[in-house]
C-alpha cells in the first residue's frame, strides 16, 4: 500500500515537472516536418530524435523582439522532437553556427539577455525638443528624476534669454509628448524566456539559440547549423 502511494506521488510530481520545464521557450510546431529545415539524429547514447530548425529574418527579428537584437545576434529557432516513450537532453551548446569558415556558438540565454544592456530611447533628440520662443528664448522638453520622490518627472523647462512667446490665443502647446522610451528590462526578459529549453524531457520543446553576429559577415553568406551531439556531426543549411 505504502508502496501504491509512494509511485502514484512521484508520477504526480512528474507529471508537474513537464508542464515546468516548458514554461521557458516557445510552443514547438506539431512535427519536426513542420520547419523549413529538419532531420532525424542519433544522439551519442543511441537515441534517435528529430530536430527542426527556421532562420528568423531580420524582418522577424524585428517583429518578434526587436531591431536592436539584429545588431547583436542572429536568431535560429530550434524545435527538438524525443522519440515516442523515451527522454533527450537539450542543450544549447550541442549547437553551432558555421558562416563562411567561421564557427559560432551560441549565448545562453540569460548571457544573451544580459548583453543587451540598456536600450536606447527610440528618439533621442525628444530628451530635449526644442520649443519656439522669442529673441533668443528657449524653451525646452526635459526628463529626469525627482530627487525627493525618485519618481520620474517631465516638462517644460526654459532657458537663459529676453524671453518666451505667450500667446494666450495660441492655446496649449501643438507638441505631442514623447514616446515612451523602450523598456529594456522586457527586451531581455523576452530574450531570456525564449531561448530553447535545456534539460531533459520527454515531450518536445521549442525555443531560440543567440548567436553572435561575427565582426566580419557576408550578408548573403551561407549558414550551416551543425548539431554536435549526435554520433557524428550533422549538419543544416539555413537559407540566409
């Protein structure tokens, strides 16, 4: 009886430690089949498993997180299917990226996030928009931060000169407010959740791999993913 309990307990627990592991990621595709580029490996224990593989465009790139990560990285997403009834281990590092005769391999996913850094507010020159004003005058849009509060804090401010127009006929200022400055913090909370699960799992999972953009790239160089892992090499052309 104790016995009863104890294996229902843990295939409970397993049961919950799938959906958990595939909370990072994306949703894989229905079969291997259903990406432009798949294949059937052999890992180096024997087992066999499907992989699929997309290069995102730029234009992707650009939709899905943003223009700044087309600067940094090009983005391959990976789907990996386990044989019915067995496990794989995924692993990020299993994968390389071979343009021209250069090797490339990919970031984690949190070391990919936390390159990013800060991003940039998309129009810099709003952090000052000038403002018509008479003889000298000016009249400026500023942002900052409240010493006191530490809250953010934004308006109009004016510099040294004869002075401003106040026209009380011209109503309120024609100027729209800035637009919001990119949230860096999503950007890489984005780039982090993503990335293609590691460990290992029974049901497949989906995800994107970082690499590196090379200092020096054709832009219409070929890409080839390689998949390390399996009992030789097997290699992917990505169409670029």
């Amino acid at each position: 009886m104790r016995h009863s309990f104890v294996t229902g307990w843990l295939a409970a627990v397993g049961l919950l430690a799938g959906p958990m592991f595939a909370q990072h990621g994306i949703r894989p595709r229905s079969t291997s089949e259903d990406y432009p580029i798949h294949q059937s490996v052999r890992t180096e224990h024997g087992k066999a498993l499907a992989i699929g593989v997309t290069l995102l465009p730029e234009k992707q790139v650009k939709k899905v997180f943003s223009p700044a990560l087309n600067k940094k990285f090009i983005v391959v997403e990976i789907g990996v299917f386990p044989p019915p009834g067995a496990s794989a281990t995924v692993a990020g590092a299993d994968f390389a990226l071979k343009i021209g005769e250069e090797m490339v391999h990919p970031l984690s996913a949190d070391s990919a996030a936390a390159s990013l850094g800060r991003a940039r507010n998309p129009d810099p020159n709003w952090d000052n928009h000038d403002i018509h004003g008479s003889a000298g005058a000016g009249i400026g849009y500023e942002r900052g931060t409240d010493p006191v509060t530490g809250r953010p804090v934004r308006g109009l401010s004016r510099s040294a000169g004869v002075g401003a127009a106040n026209d009380p006929a011209a109503g309120p200022y024609p100027y729209p407010d800035p637009p919001p400055p990119q949230d860096p913090r999503n950007l890489q909370e984005d780039v982090e959740n993503r990335g293609l699960p590691e460990g290992a799992t029974a049901d497949p999972v989906a995800g994107y791999l970082y690499f590196p953009v090379p200092s020096k790239m054709r832009k219409n160089g070929q890409f080839l993913l390689l998949y390390l892992a399996g009992e030789s090499p097997v290699t992917m052309p990505l169409e670029n």
